[in-house]
C-alpha cells in the first residue's frame, strides 16, 4: 500500500453534491490518496501521515475531467476540410469516408502510435477518463482492431459501427445496417462497454431513426449499453429515440425543440444531455442553450468529441470556456458538467467526484481559483496529476 498527502491545496473543488451549482468548494483542505484511492478528505492541519507528500503550492484541485466522447482511433488529416468549413462549406458528414480510407490503410502500430500521443496530450490538458469511439473502420475486421486498441486506453470503448454507410454499401444501406447489428456487433461487443449511433435525417451519409433503432436495440441485446449522436445538424428523432430507449446519454444536443427538452427533464436521472461546444465553434453551427436545459431540469455533460472532423481538439478547459461564453453556463455549473456531470453519462459514480472512497484522479489548475479554466481560455493552465495506477480504469 503506497498512500500520498496532496497538501497547500489554495482551493479543493471536490464536486461533491448533486447541484451544479454548488462545487463544495473547501478551503484549507488536503486530501490523502492510498493505492490510487481517495482514503481521506480534511481540514489541511489534520493531514495524516502517508509516505509521499506533494505540496501543490496554493493551486486549485478539480476532480479530473471526464471527457466522454470522443472519435481517436484515426488516422489521416481533414486540415482543408476544416480550412473550406470555415469559408462557408457546410458539414454534412461526407468527410468521415476520407479518415475511414486512411484508417484502413494504417498499420496496428500507427494506429496505436497516434491513439498514445493523444492520450498523452489530453492527459497535460487535465483529463484523466476518456470514452473512445470506433467509426472510423466500418468493417468487422477494422471495427473490432479499432476498440482492441482503444481498450488498451480505456475500459470506456464504444462501438460506433454505425457512424456512417462505408461508400461500398451507398446503394445497399439495409444491407449495411444488417452488418452493423448482427456480425460486426457480435465481433465488437467483447471489446466495447457502449454502442453508439449517428442518427441524422439531415445527412445521407448518417442513420435515420429506423436504422438507429435496429442497431440500438440488437446492441442492447448484445449486453452494450446506449449513446446517441443525436440533433446535431438539425432538428430531429435522436433524443427522443434516446430517451425511448433508456441511453445514457444523447451528444450535440445542438438543435432541440420543446418536446425535446421536457422528455429529456423527465428522463433526468437516466439519460444526460451531452453538450459539445467544441462542435458548434469548428463547423459554424448555433450553441445550443444550456441554461434552458438545466433551468427546465435536463441532466447536462461536456465533453469534447475530439474527432478529426467536427472538432480535433481534446481540451476540456477550452470547452468549458465556450461553454460559459456561448451555452449560458456559469463557470460552475460548466466545470460541473465537465465533471460529475459527465461521469453520470458513462453511470460511472468512481469518478467526477472527489470523495472518499472515488478514484483519486486529480487536476491541478496553476490559478487561485476554478474560475480560471472559463477565465483565461486557451492557457494551459490545467493539468492531470492522477495518483491511481494507470490514470485509467483498467480494462474489465
Ligand atoms: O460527433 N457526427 C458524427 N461524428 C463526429 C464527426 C466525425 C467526423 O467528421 O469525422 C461528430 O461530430
Ligand atoms: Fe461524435
């Protein structure tokens, strides 16, 4: 057993309650890990004896962010895509054939290279748990090498055979969704915990509510539980098939109506409303209201979509900062939801939190206050400081 003494902690956020808008903030606190556990939270003159003693110099202490969604197992670049986006070119999803060639033709090696390094730069940008979707292979075999190398990441791997119809199948997309719901899932469930679909009536390339439903359902079945790309490029069925079938969360949120909005409210303590700022600023696109969506009760998480499409970013500092600039949310209530909030949408209670008992996975933010991370966007002022073994959870 190995413990360690965080001390000359300036401010302890430990997200403990279930209010966004309170972060149980505590001052002159410190905080003592034992094997990767948080073993005790108290006042800094209290602090038991432990073998190693960190002094973080009056800096801040979150709990560390859950980034929730994500698309790293790729390989290629859409640099220009991004380049004519912003010139005016709208996105409709077309460009996920472009990473899904050069996916396909990278070796194991690249692959995992370029995940690693990815890894490694969300973990100096203060993130410590990251779900990683596959999608960009679309074949049984390209799927399934896609979650074996994320999962040696992550525990939170999800099979997205259903990002988009490969170009092979464009005229035969019943046969596509047969493939995705019946010999790639059952090739891909060993290695995923999640199944997610793209379901978009605004893109050709993506799932309409039908293809979505039958994907969803036989995943379900192969014991996955559900994510939904849903209401990203325009109003539509996603949340709703969300919340008929009891995912844990709906991603982009970006355009929803007022039936959208209660059935997200009554289903609050299952399903979240996973918002991804990041999304909105790369493809020119409105943010959705966050504040109406917490004021009308809606459970609400952040995360990044790190992707090379919509948002090849994997900052969670940059995206609580848009967050509050351009969502609605107060700094609390988007470090929150960047946090404990995004926890709940991966049922995930070891995490987002620091109490005792939960993982000690720690950010420091060089700041005397939290209310930096909104405050001074685009500083790296965060970073993780995990004492648990791996910084991840091992894969089950
Ligand atoms: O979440 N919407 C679908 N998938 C990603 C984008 C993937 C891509 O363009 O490569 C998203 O935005
Ligand atoms: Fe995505």
């Amino acid at each position: 057993m190995s413990s360690t003494a965080i001390i000359g902690i300036g401010e302890l956020v430990t997200c403990d309650g279930t209010d966004p808008d309170l972060l149980g903030i505590r001052s002159n606190a410190a905080l003592v890990a034992e094997d990767g556990m948080i073993a005790w939270i108290g006042p800094a003159a209290d602090v038991p004896a432990a073998d190693t003693k960190i002094d973080v110099d009056r800096r801040v202490i979150i709990p560390g962010f859950v980034d929730s969604h994500s698309h790293l197992v790729f390989a290629g670049d859409r640099g220009a895509e991004f380049a004519a986006r912003m010139t005016g070119q709208p996105y409709d999803g077309g460009g996920i054939g472009v990473t899904v060639a050069a996916t396909r033709a990278a070796s194991d090696e690249e692959l995992t290279g370029l995940l690693a390094a990815r890894i490694d730069e969300l973990h100096t940008l203060g993130t410590t748990t990251i779900e990683i979707k596959s999608g960009y292979g679309l074949t049984v075999g390209d799927e399934v090498r896609a979650l074996r190398i994320a999962r040696q990441f992550t525990a939170e791997t999800t099979f997205l055979g259903a990002h988009v119809i490969p170009a092979e199948y464009a005229r035969d997309r019943a046969h596509y969704v047969d493939l995705v719901a019946g010999p790639m899932l059952q090739a891909a469930a060993p290695y995923a915990r999640w199944i997610d679909v793209f379901c978009e009536p605004h893109s050709p390339h993506a799932f309409d509510a039908e293809e979505a439903r039958v994907v969803l359902s036989a995943g379900a079945d192969a014991g996955l539980a559900l994510r939904v790309h849903g209401n990203q490029l325009g109003p539509g069925p996603g949340v709703q098939l969300a919340v008929e079938l009891g995912a844990a969360t709906v991603d982009h949120c970006t355009y929803l109506d007022d039936d959208d909005v209660d059935a997200l409210a009554a289903v609050a303590e299952s399903t979240v409303a996973t918002l991804l700022p990041g999304v909105e600023f790369c493809t020119h696109s409105p943010y959705p209201d966050a504040a109406r969506l917490l004021s009308a009760g809606v459970a609400i998480a952040l995360a990044t979509d790190c992707n090379p499409g919509t948002c090849y970013s994997s900052s969670m500092p940059w995206v609580i900062s848009l967050a509050v600039r351009e969502m609605g949310l107060t700094p609390a209530q988007a470090l929150y939801a960047a946090t404990a909030g995004s926890a709940k949408s991966l049922r995930r209670t070891d995490i987002g939190r620091l109490v005792v008992g939960n993982r000690a996975d720690l950010t420091v933010l060089d700041a005397p206050s939290y209310l930096h991370l909104a405050y001074r966007p685009g500083v790296p002022i965060a970073r993780a400081l995990s004492l648990s073994a791996s910084g991840e959870t091992p894969a089950a």
